[in-house]
C-alpha cells in the first residue's frame, strides 16, 4: 500500500523541530524510527499533512545513569538499549524487553520515546514504564513538563502529550541493589507484539524475605498497568511456590481485559497469571 501524499521536513536540533511544529498550525506529526507511523499511513489508518523528521537530533539520543535513575534520550533505539551495560546491569528487564521487540529491522530503527509516544496498548516498553515508575519529559516551546507513566497513558494510542510538544526523555527508576528484574512475555507469533508481556522484579533480604516487589503488565487491556495486589502479596513473606501461585492468581484483579480475534478475554486473563508466575519464579527460585 501507498501512503496519500504529505510533505516532509527534516529538523537537525529539538528548537527546530519546535518551531517547525507550530509554524505547521496542528498539521505536523513527528516522524522518528517510522516503525508504527509508516505503516499506519501507508495502510492508510491515518492520513497526515506534514511529516517533522527528527530521527537525527543528536541531542535525542543516548543512556545516562542519574543517580537512582536511568534516563534514556527518546530517539535511542531499542537495540541500543537491549546492548548498553549500563541498562543491563541496573534494569535487566528493561534491556530484556528491548531484545523482545519485534526482529532486528524494527530493534534497530525503532525508538524508546516512539514506543512510549504511540502507546499501543501492545507494546512492549509501557510494562516498564508503569513498573519502574517512569518519568516522561515533554518539551514545547513553553518549557519542559514531566508526567508519570500513570498520568501519560490515556487509552488505546492516547497520551497526554500536548500538541505540538516532543518526548526528550523517558527515566525509570534503578530497583534497589539487592533486586533482581526480569521481562517475559507471550508474543503474537506474527508480530511479535506482545499479548501478554509481564515486567518484574524482587528484591529479598538476606533470609530471603520479600522487601521489594514491582510487576508492570502490557498487551491486556487499554493501557499497561501495574500489578499492585501481587506486589502486596509478596512482600513481608518468604518466597514458596505456593505464595507465588496466590500473588499470580491477583495478576489481573481490578482490570479489563480486552478481547481480540487473537485473544479472548478469558484467555488474556489466563496468559496474565501463567506469564506473571513465570516472571516470578524466574527470579524467586
Ligand atoms: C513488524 C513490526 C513489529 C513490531 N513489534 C513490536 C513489538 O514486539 N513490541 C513493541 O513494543 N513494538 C513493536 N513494534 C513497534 C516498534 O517498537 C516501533 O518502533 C515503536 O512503537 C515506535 O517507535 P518509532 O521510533 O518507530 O516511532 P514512529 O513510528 O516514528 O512514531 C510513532 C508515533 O510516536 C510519535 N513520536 C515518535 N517519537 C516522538 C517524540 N520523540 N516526541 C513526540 N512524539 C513522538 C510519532 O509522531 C508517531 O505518532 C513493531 C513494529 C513493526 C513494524
């Protein structure tokens, strides 16, 4: 298929790509990696007016470690993050759910900011937005304005993002040292998306006592979301199989599920709980 015909800007520096934004009046989209735009226009989803390419705005990209968060420029890609020591050594999950995404075409054009902007309510990063407790910067020309994943993500391919705005970063928060973390997920077997994809991690004490708990959870429903009754299960106790069974059976108290030619409700229900007592047991035992 052909996309309908749009003009196209390149934009070398975050100012630009600003200023391009508002002297296009409410018509300009940003293009980045192109890998969830470019097919919904060449399908014909969405027609758009105006493309802002700011694929190659230097200052977009790269992954620091700021104290107890690991902030990653949004036009890092997610080979990039699923390869960087940094990311694997602080947050495995996340670098594990980056080597998920999709096949190496789409890993190596696809980007961080792209992926959380787009909020398909199948992707995989907004598992660890939610469960690592994601700060997302958006710049306008009006200044900078910080949202948590809580309040970014709205529904289906809807965010807070104001018009005419840009994602510069997306920082999740370091789990404490002694906490491991793993990402697991059952993919659609044509896409890769994710049907279910399960974010997790414990932290335990030296007798093995649960202290720290994070699951976030992605593909189900509208939005990703976090599993707070399994992370309250969890902690203050001493990990056995059948703590586990009790906290993944709580994977999708209090949500709904969607349901799909793919996936029926009741389906998606069980993946939750078989993936996320998968995730547990991965790093309990
Ligand atoms: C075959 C295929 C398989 C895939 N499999 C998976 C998968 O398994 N898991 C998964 O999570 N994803 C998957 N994806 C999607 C992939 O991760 C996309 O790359 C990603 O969702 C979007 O990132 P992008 O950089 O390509 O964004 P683009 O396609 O360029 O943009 C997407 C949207 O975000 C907006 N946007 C992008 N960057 C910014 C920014 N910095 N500020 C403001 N708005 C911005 C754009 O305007 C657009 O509306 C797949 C895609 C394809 C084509």
């Amino acid at each position: 298929m052909i996309a309908n015909t749009f003009a196209y800007e390149r934009a070398v520096s975050v100012d630009e790509a600003l200023r391009l934004l508002k002297e296009s009046g409410g018509d300009a989209t940003v293009l980045a990696g192109g890998h969830s735009i470019l097919p919904l226009m060449k399908i014909r989803l969405t027609t758009l007016e105006k493309l802002i390419d700011i694929s190659r705005i230097p200052e977009l990209k790269g992954i620091q470690q700021k104290g107890d968060r690991l902030e990653i420029g949004a036009l890092t890609t997610h080979a990039e993050i699923s390869k960087d020591p940094t990311v694997k050594e602080t947050i495995p999950a996340l670098a594990e759910a980056a080597a998920s995404i999709g096949d190496i075409q789409v890993r190596n054009r696809g980007t961080v900011g792209g992926n959380i902007a787009h909020a398909d309510p199948a992707s995989d990063l907004p598992a660890l937005a939610v469960a690592f407790d994601a700060n997302i910067d958006i710049q306008s020309t009006e200044g900078t304005e910080t949202f948590t994943a809580e309040d970014f993500f709205l529904g289906p391919l809807i965010t807070a993002i104001p018009e005419n705005s840009i994602l510069k970063t997306v920082s999740f928060a370091i789990p404490p040292k002694e906490a491991k973390s793993t990402y697991v997920k059952y993919a659609h077997p044509a896409t890769g998306y994710a049907v279910v994809g399960v974010a997790a991690a414990i932290g335990q004490m030296e007798d093995g006592m649960i202290t720290y708990a994070r699951v976030g959870i992605t593909g189900v429903g509208d939005i990703a979301f976090r599993a707070e009754e399994v992370e309250r299960t969890l902690i203050g106790n001493k990990p056995t199989e059948d703590l586990v069974q009790e906290a993944a059976k709580k994977a999708t108290e209090g949500q709904e599920m969607g349901s799909d030619l793919f996936a029926s409700e009741e389906y998606r229900h069980h993946l939750c709980q078989v993936y996320t007592k998968r995730a547990l047991n991965k790093l309990l035992f």
